[in-house]
C-alpha cells in the first residue's frame, strides 16, 4: 500500500539540476530540484544497494513504474523567518513595478485568480499604496545566493584554451530542500539517512543525504464555491488526439478527468516552458514536451472535496516525477487604494474656495473672482506700485460682499498668494472653472 512521505534533502556539496543544455558556454540551473531529478537519484540508490538485498530488475520495475512518486524539492531556510525562502509567483500575482522608497510599497501583492476566487471581479490593477504601475513576474524565486562554477577546456600540453571558459550554475552545499514522496511504507529502510547523488557533474557535485519521516497529513486547505488552483510544478497536459497542448479548455477537461467532477473555468491565466530531462541508466535525453509551466492558475467552479483528493497527487503526463502538482489559494479580496492622489497647489486653493462658496451656482461666482485675479495679477506685476489699492477695490465689490465669511477668508488668501505669479494660473484657474460648469449642468 502507498504511504504519503515527506522528505528533506542537505546539500553536501554544490549541487546543480541542469534546466537547459549549455547555451553560449552557460548551464543554467533549475530554481528548485525537479520531482525526476530526485526520483533518478533514488533509484540509482536503489540499484547500488539492490545486491545486498537481492532484487532484481522486475521488482525494481514494479516498484518505480506503479508504486513511487515524488514531487519536486524547494529549498527553505532554517528558522521562522520566511521572507527570504524561495518562493513561487502566481501568473496571475501583480506587485509594485517601481516601489517608492518613502511609501509600503513593498507591501502590496494582488493575486486576481485568489480575488476571484473570494467572488470579485478584476479590475484594472495598481499599487494600492503609490497608485503606481503594476506587474507581473511568474515562477519560482529563488531565495539563495547560487554558486557558479567556472572551468576552461584544456589544450593537449595542459594549457587553457582561448576563447574556451564555460560556466554552471549550481545550489550550494548546506542548502536545506523538502518536498513530498509517495511509495511503500519499506522504502524508509533504504531512503532515510541515505547518501545521494543528484543532478549533473555527479562525479564532483550532487553529493546530499535524505531524511524521510511518514507525513499522512495532506494540505487542510479545501475547495470553496470557487476555488483558485495554482501549478507548483510544470504540468504536461495533453488533448484529444494526445498531443501536448497548452489550451485552458484541455487544461479545465483534465482537471475534470482527475477529479471525478464536472468544472467550469471562471478565468485562468497560463505560461508555458519546455520541460525535457536525462535517463542517468540508459544515458539518454527524455522526450521534450510542452508545458504549463509553474505558477500558472486557473478558478473553477464544482470542485469537491473527494475531487480535491484526487487532485493532490497531479494531473497530466508523468506525475510520478513530479509533474502537474497543484495547491489551493485561499481567497483574497481587492485592496482598497490607500495611495493618495497628488493634487496641484492651484487644484487645492480651488477646492477650498468650491467649499467654501457652499451655494449655488459656484461656478458663476468663481467667473467674477477669476476677473478679480486677473486684475489684482496684472497689478502685481507694474515695477514700484503696490497691489494694496486693487485688492481694496476688488472686495467692495457686491458679489464680494455677499460671499460667506469662509469664502472671503479663502479669496483673499488666493488674492495674496504666490500662486497669482505662475505663467498658467490663470489657465489652470479656467479649466477647472468649466469644469465644475460642466458637473453642474449634469446635475
């Protein structure tokens, strides 16, 4: 009978899990380690202890084909500390695209699939604290420095080749990793406490050690009315004729195959990668294929918790090696916007002078202090004569008079303010002047 496993993998040494073929002289390396990485590490354990134990290919066939499944390896860090842990991005998460260093914009982070799972409706998406642009950055973040190794080829006396250095990227030693294992419950014996090697360049990287305790205990999140799932590792889904696809109808028709329930798809929101590997037995490339890639997510509605159940071990093509695993997001709702929208000096005086006004019709009142500011400017602005006499002048006048104590307050603050020697005040002054002419012919 399978058993749910959790493991933890150490780092012994540099430990690098190719995620491409050398480009340009660069291998770059995966963010976490693939669910078949570790598997083809466990089963060259297997095979260097198969002797001792007197298997044979059959019950190695059995055991790996049928029986054993393990997901990926994502790194954590010691302690309770987890800002820094390596983390996935949703497709569909937006944060600050250029966070201000004087506002929390670091705070904001808006997944829309979680959003509409909790029953809202997206919206054009902005930093709720900066009002700044939004973005997104899908896929797994690491939360390690790399190491990088560089060699060069050699010439046959021993010397380096020009134009011949190649680099690798690689998880450095003491990195902590943990991810889930399905399989009989006789694995403990040969898994825990078991010397590794894993990933490339095995014969000077990839040493580990393997701790694996029984974790029967899935995930407590359940689905709700609309349940928002997350890819947390590549998922190869296939359509009809059996070919790879990418589509959300294929995507949303395997869910539903895997589950048991009939779904519908609310909105999803996909990225797709090119997912291949290396047979360490037979020293063969595996078949590349397309895939959703990690992080995308879909909102569906119908999920059950008995099709969750099913759900958890993945969906799609190769699952024993990790591929096509899920998780629930739980609901969240649409921030409200706590940034502050940056009002012009000229825009401010004018709201102040709108309320202080208080009767109607405002804008024809403000069409005789704009005369009054245009006078009282021009006065400003004669050499050796004082702008006393028309500001005196201005307010005898009766629609001054008649203004509310607020609003002459307000008005001869204006008439004295530096705002009057802007070169587009008094264009400024007239926009907003229509403007409010025009909101109050709506009315």
């Amino acid at each position: 009978m399978t058993e749910r496993f959790r493991y933890r993998i150490t780092t012994q040494s540099r430990v690098s899990a190719a995620a491409t073929g050398e480009i340009l002289h660069h291998t770059p390396m995966h963010e976490v380690l693939p669910g078949a990485t570790v598997r083809g590490a466990l089963a060259a354990l297997w095979w260097l202890g198969a002797d001792n134990r007197g298997e044979d290919e059959q019950q190695f066939t059995e055991l790996f084909d049928t029986q054993f499944a393990v997901s990926q390896a994502v790194p954590v860090q010691d302690g309770t500390d987890r800002e820094h842990d390596t983390h996935l991005n949703s497709a569909s998460m937006f944060f600050c695209k250029y966070p201000k260093p004087d506002k929390d914009c670091g705070k904001f982070l808006l997944d829309l699939a979680a959003v509409v799972a909790g029953g809202g409706a997206p919206a054009a998406v902005s930093c709720s604290f900066c009002g700044g642009t939004a973005k997104t950055d899908p896929g797994w973040k690491r939360g390690y420095a790399a190491a990088r190794t560089t060699r060069t080829k050699l010439e046959p006396n021993g010397t380096a080749a020009d134009g011949n250095l190649f680099r690798r990227e690689s998880m450095p030693k003491g990195l902590r990793l943990e991810g889930v294992l399905w399989a009989p419950a006789g694995v403990q014996q040969w898994i825990d406490g078991a010397h590794l090697r894993v990933g490339g360049k095995r014969s000077v990287m990839g040493a580990a050690t393997i701790q694996l305790e029984r974790d029967p205990q899935p995930d407590a999140t359940e689905p709700g009315e609309r349940t928002a799932l997350r890819l947390c590792s590549p998922a190869i889904v296939v359509d009809r004729w059996g070919a790879a696809s990418l589509s959300e109808s294929d995507w949303l028709a395997e869910l539903s195959r895997v589950s048991g329930d009939q779904l519908v798809s609310v909105r999803a929101w996909t990225r797709s990668e090119r997912v291949t590997g290396w047979h360490m037995r037979s020293a063969l490339p595996k078949p590349a294929d397309w895939a959703l890639a990690a992080g995308s997510t879909i909102v569906v509605e119908g999920l059950t918790p008995d099709g969750w159940s099913r759900l958890v071990h993945g969906i799609g093509l190769r699952t024993f090696e990790g591929y096509g695993q899920l998780e629930i997001l739980p609901p969240q709702q649409m921030p409200q916007d706590e940034s502050e929208p940056e009002q012009e000096p000229i825009e401010v005086a004018f709201d102040v002078l709108v309320a202080a006004i208080g009767r109607t019709p405002v804008s024809a009142v403000l069409r005789s202090a704009q005369g009054a500011l245009r006078e009282i400017r021009a006065a400003r602005q004669k050499k050796y004569v004082s702008p006393e006499p028309t500001i005196a002048k201005q307010k005898k006048n009766r629609w001054f008079t008649e203004l509310p104590v607020a609003a002459k307050s307000a008005l001869s603050d204006l008439f004295d303010s530096d705002l009057l020697d802007e070169a587009n005040f008094l264009d400024q002054f007239d926009r907003l002047i229509n403007r409010l002419a025009k909101q109050e012919r709506q009315k």
